[in-house]
C-alpha cells in the first residue's frame, strides 16, 4: 500500500501523525511505522485533478490540508 499525502508546514512524518486518523486509529504500532514509511508527500495546485473516476490507482490518499472538490461524472 502507498499512501500519498500532503503534510502541513512543520508536521513530522512519523506514525503518531498516522494514528491520530480515524481510518488508522486501530491498526497496530508496527502497522502505522510501515503506513509512514511508506507515505508520500504530494503538493496539488489549487484546480488540478488528483484523480479521475473509474481510474486505475494504487494509491490511498489523505487531505491533511485544504480542500477538495470531489464531481462524479
């Protein structure tokens, strides 16, 4: 599993961050270490597409800040 997402200024990469997320908060502390280890930083312009639907992805994102607009076609 990769995990992308996009941490604020100043917040560490660590499992702490990962079990602090509602999904997450039940997986064990070896889970979370692997999930961060794994985790990468992705930066999106205001307006760009992440993804599209029905879209192949091996990815599970995470908005830790900002927004998004989420259309289904």
């Amino acid at each position: 599993m990769v995990i992308k997402t996009t941490y604020p200024h100043g917040l560490r990469r660590d499992s702490s961050f990962f079990g602090r997320i509602s999904p997450l908060a039940g997986i064990t502390p070896e889970q979370l270490r692997a999930v961060a280890a794994s985790a990468i930083i992705e930066h999106h312009a205001v307006g760009s597409i992440v993804i599209q639907e029905d879209a192949p992805s091996d990815y599970f994102y995470l908005i830790v800040e900002g927004k998004v607009d989420i259309y289904r076609e």
